[in-house]
C-alpha cells in the first residue's frame, strides 16, 4: 500500500511538473510575442514622432522661403504654398495615428510619476533621447529639491522657453524639465497647454516645500507631537483607570463573582473561575484598546512632519485597507447570504416535516402497510442525514471562497482522508441500519449473540451493548452481530411466552406417570412460571440404565430466566425427594445391601435405618432353599 501512494504521488509530481513545465514554456511564448508586438508598436511611434520633426523642419524652411520671394514670384509662391499645404495635411495625418498608437499602448505602459514632496506632478511615459522616462523622473526630482533648498528662491524665476523639439521650464538658467509632443500626446493635450499646467503645479509644490520647512513651521510640528504624546498617555491613563472601575462593579466586594454561569443543570464556571476569567477578558481587552490607542497615534505623529507623511498614510492603510476590503467582500456578499438563508429556512421546515410525520408513526396515529413503528426513528435519522447532506450540496455554490483552488483542495483531501480512514467504521454502520430493519431484536431483549448471553442495552450506528446475567457490560461491532447467529428469547415471550426447559434420567424402577406428575408439579411451584399452557414433559431417550425425561414450561419473563431455573431445579429435588423418588443420574447404580437410601435426611421418616449387611454362609443358604421348596 506504501508503494502504490509512493507511486501514486511520483506520477501526479511528474504530471505536475510537465503541466508547469508546459505552462511555463507557453507563457515564455506569450511574453516574448507580447514584448516583441510591443517593441513594434513604440518603434512605430517614435518613427511617427521622427517623420513629424522632419515634416516641421521642410515646413519651417518653406515658410522661410517663401517670406523671402518678392512679389514678382507668384508661380514660386503657389508652389511652395502647396507643399505647405500637404505638408500640413501630413503632418495631421501623423498626428492621428500616432496618437492611435498611443492610445493603444497606454493600457500596457505605466506611466513613471514625477514626485515631489509627496505630491505627483504629472506622469512621464516617453524617454528622451538615451534618458528612459524613471532616468527623466528622478531627474526632474532632484533639480527642484536642489532649487526647493537653494536660498532665496522665488517663484517669478520660473519661465517656459519655446523650441522646435519641447518646451523647456527654467529657473533662471537651470533648466528643470522638458515636455515634448510625445509627452503632449501621452497626457491627451496640446504642448503648450500642458507645459503651462506642469509650471503651476511645479511653481505651487515648490512653494509649498519651502513653507512646510521653513523654522516657525518645525516649531510648530514639534510642539503639536510633544502635545499629540502626551494626550496618548493621558488616554492610556484614562483606559487603565476606566478598566479597574469596569473590574470592581463586575466583580463584588468581597472579591468573588456574584453568581456563576449555569446552563440549564450544568454549572459551566463556578464563582473563582468566573472571577479569573472576568479578569483576563479584560486585561485582554485593555491591552488591545492601548496597543489601538498607540497605533493610532502613530499615523497623526508621523502626519506632522512633511517627509513622514508617507509612513502616515501606509500605517493608516494597514487598517484602512483591509477595513475596507472585508466592507465591500461582504455588501457583495449580502445576495448570496440571503440566498443561504432562504435555502436553511426551508430545509428546516422540511425537515421539521419528516420529524412530524416521524412523531405520528411513534405514536400510532400514522400507519403504514409493512413499516413498524421501531423504523420510524433509525429511518427519520438516514433521511435527515440525506437531507442535510442535499442542503450542503445545493449552498456549497454560495459560500465564500468556495471557487478557490485552496478550498477545493480541503474538500478533496478531506473526502480521501474520510474514505481511508472510517472503512471499517462505515462497515459497522451500514450493518447497524441493516440490524435496525433487520428486527432482529430491541432494547431490553435477552439474547445470545455468538457466545455472548444477556440483555440489549444499547443499539448505535457502530456497537451493540449486552448486560450479560454477571452485570457485565460487552461490547459488541456491528459487522460481528451481523455474521453471527443471534437467538432472541423475548420476542415472542410477551404473546406465546418462552419455553424453559430442563432434563433429568430416572431409573427404570420409577413409573414414568409419577415422573411425568411430579416434575409438573415442580414447574408448578415455580414462580414465574404460567400455568397455561400446561406444562408438559418428553420422553427423549431410553438408555441403560435410565430414562431421560425433558420438562418444557412456559414463562414470560425471558430476562429472569436464571432465577426460573435455580427454582425450578430447586422445586423437582423437593417434589422427587418428598415422594421418595431417588435422582440417580446418570450413571448412578443403587447397593442397598447395608447402603442408606441418597434422599436428604429431612424427607425420611424418624425411625428410618439403613437396611443391614447380608452375611449368610453356604449351610444357612441351603437351608433357607429347602424351607422354600416345602413351602
């Protein structure tokens, strides 16, 4: 068995791996096409942007041309207009597909944020010349900390300079960062409208950089933390306080709880672990308050200062997050919970259903042709098992997390976990139901199972339970009652009562009538024993030296059946030994020469004597014969 699961796992490990394997191989295929019609798609874009500059070029020295022809040139004039023109329409063209193409991309490319003192600027997507788009951002980065730091920064220093390629923003002669069309088409405007939107937002942030560090405003964040701290203790003060007043009005004076929590009868905690209990649901939950308190306080520290903003907003978001996750998980989750609710509803009237009809068939007001009563509550249990198992089924589907792989896993793992490990249990309850509507017997019976004699005191899914006459408690599989033979000695002793019977050899001097009335009179004198039907007696055998004589009486008290038969034994030596019939059995020769006879003193007459020893010689023998013979 070892083997076959060793196996068993190196095959699903192979089959594993080969799947991963083939997964791996297809994804490295998909990557790499993706990442090639990617590469494509920015080529086609930067060639766009390459044929529009040289477009701008011929149309910027066409333009110059033509500002320079007299007005004697017309023919040269129109010429060159027309190129313009269809420069110009080229140009549109470009434009159209090249913003097309960007659209396309945008789903695929993330934008690098330019971002300064936790604000993000605006978003760089194209690099510029060998700089990538993070090269440009980390750049842009640190030339406005360097200016933001610079002293005597002012905002009026901040211009825009024009060029054919992008607009550059400067600080007095610093150039601080450039926006080409490229950039423009990426952000959905036009160049200069964008440039003139990042000058403001640059101009605001820098401004705000050099406030948020300026000394009045450091003073000032000191002090708001130094009072943040100590409202924080103040707080952990008040909640400690507050819990030892919580803790003495639970708790009585004279240091023990009030009452104790019972259910029903069973008393679940007594007065000291009541009282030990309290006290530990309470530290816990002062602690947890504090260690909330604290955390809490944590975000509005580091709120304070500028360059800790971000730790701020992560510390808030480690409880925000995941508040806000279980939120929306369970409003999603609200139409399948009343779904659940609807379908435990129902199948909790039905199965209230079968418990009712279960009732009536107990009690006799419901009956059906071939069903006995003692069914009704072993067949109520399968069906309810079925039942509840049907309403698994069907809410499975609605429970949370029940599509993941995870789950599903469980659910396997246990299932072979289950079959493997209850066989032989499952052996036993399918023999327990077989048992059940077998009717072979019912709490109370005295049967004999195998070797095993007694009374049933219980009937479960698994065992049977026997009281043997010692008071002896054995239990007994299932499987093994089934593949035994099973002898019933109550089932029939309520209507037509049980036959007890005994056996006793009497010689053949005794007539068999007297045997036949004293060991009826016998039974007759033993209690619990019915007088109808009669008692009777069989002649089983005629042997050697005696005959064998079956006494059968009935009775119905099958559970007393050893004191029937100590009384009744005890009844046929009294009767036999008051008639002065001798039980010599079985193999019992009576000597009465100079013998006494083997009934008990108390059943002879007073002058009763053993007869004496006969001791007669050979002349007083022939003598006594001759006396015969003249006689």
């Amino acid at each position: 068995m070892i083997r076959f699961f060793a196996s068993l796992a190196l095959i699903v490990c192979i089959s594993t791996f080969n799947c991963i394997a083939k997964q791996d191989t297809t994804g490295k295929k998909t990557d790499s096409t993706a990442i090639k019609r990617f590469d494509n798609d920015l080529d086609k874009v930067n060639q766009l942007s390459a044929e529009r500059l040289s477009d701008s070029l011929k149309r910027s020295e066409l333009e110059r041309r033509v500002s320079t022809l007299g007005a004697a040139d017309k023919s040269e004039r129109a010429t060159l207009m027309a190129e313009l023109s269809s420069l110009k329409k080229r140009d549109s063209a470009h434009l159209s597909r090249q913003q097309h193409q960007i659209d396309s991309l945008r789903a695929i490319i993330k934008g690098v944020p330019v971002v300064f003192h936790s604000d993000t600027l605006y978003y760089l997507y194209a690099k510029l010349g060998s700089f990538s788009a993070s090269d440009r951002a980390r750049a842009v980065v640190e030339r406005l900390e360097r200016i933001g730091d610079a002293p005597g920064y002012s905002g009026d220093s901040l211009r825009l300079s024009l060029s054919e390629q992008s607009t550059d923003l400067l600080y007095g002669n610093s150039l601080l960062l450039s926006i080409t069309d490229q950039d423009a088409l990426w952000a959905r405007k036009d160049r200069a409208g964008y440039t003139e939107y990042i000058r403001k937002k640059v101009s605001a942030a820098l401004l705000q950089y050099r406030n948020d560090n300026g000394w009045r405003v450091i003073l000032e964040e000191i002090l708001l933390t130094l009072l943040v701290i100590a409202v924080v203790i103040t707080l952990i003060y008040l909640i400690n306080k507050l819990f030892k007043k919580i803790s003495k009005r639970i708790i009585s004076a004279n240091g023990e709880p009030r009452v104790g929590i019972k259910i029903r009868n069973y008393e679940l905690l007594d007065a000291a672990h009541q009282q030990n209990a309290i006290t530990f649901i309470l530290k816990i939950i002062r602690y947890a308050v504090i260690l909330l308190v604290i955390y809490l306080a944590f975000p509005v520290l580091f709120g304070i200062f500028p360059f800790t903003r971000d730790l701020s907003v992560n510390l808030l978001s480690y409880i925000l997050s995941p508040l806000k996750k279980i939120g929306i998980a369970v409003w999603n989750y609200i139409p399948d919970l009343m779904t659940i609710l609807v379908l435990l509803v129902v199948f909790r009237y039905v199965i209230k259903l079968v418990r009712f009809v279960k009732t009536e068939i107990e009690r006799g007001k419901l009956t059906i042709p071939g069903f006995y009563k003692d069914w009704a509550n072993p067949t109520y249990q399968i069906i309810r098992v079925l039942i509840l198992a049907f309403m698994l089924i069907v809410i499975f589907p609605y429970l949370p997390g029940s599509d993941s792989g995870v789950f599903k896993g469980v659910s396997v793992f246990m299932g072979v976990l289950f079959t493997f490990g209850s066989a032989g249990a499952l052996g036993n309850v399918v023999a327990g139901l077989v048992l059940t509507y077998m009717r072979a017997f019912k709490i109370g019976d005295r049967v004999k199972i195998g070797e095993v004699t007694g009374d049933i005191t219980e009937k479960t899914l698994l065992v049977t339970r026997v009281r043997t006459i010692q008071n002896e408690i054995v239990s007994i599989p299932n499987s093994t009652v089934m593949n035994n033979h099973t002898v019933n000695f109550s089932i029939e002793a309520a209507d037509k009562g049980l036959i007890v019977n005994t056996t006793v050899t009497i010689g053949y001097d005794v007539p068999w009538r007297q045997v036949h009335q004293l060991l009826i009179d016998a039974a007759l004198a033993t209690s619990l024993i019915e007088a109808e039907p009669k008692p009777y007696v069989l002649q089983t055998s005629l042997d050697d030296y005696y005959v064998s004589y079956r006494l059968n009486a009935y009775t119905k008290s099958p559970n007393k059946q050893a004191v029937i038969y100590s009384g009744l034994h005890a009844n046929i030596q009294d009767h036999f030994n008051e008639a002065g019939v001798e039980i010599m059995s079985p193999h019992y020769k009576a000597l009465r020469d100079g013998n006494a006879t083997t009934i008990p003193l108390d059943y002879l007459p007073g002058d009763y004597q053993a007869p004496p020893f006969r001791t007669e010689n050979k002349a007083q023998k022939d003598h006594k014969g001759n006396a015969d013979q003249n006689t």
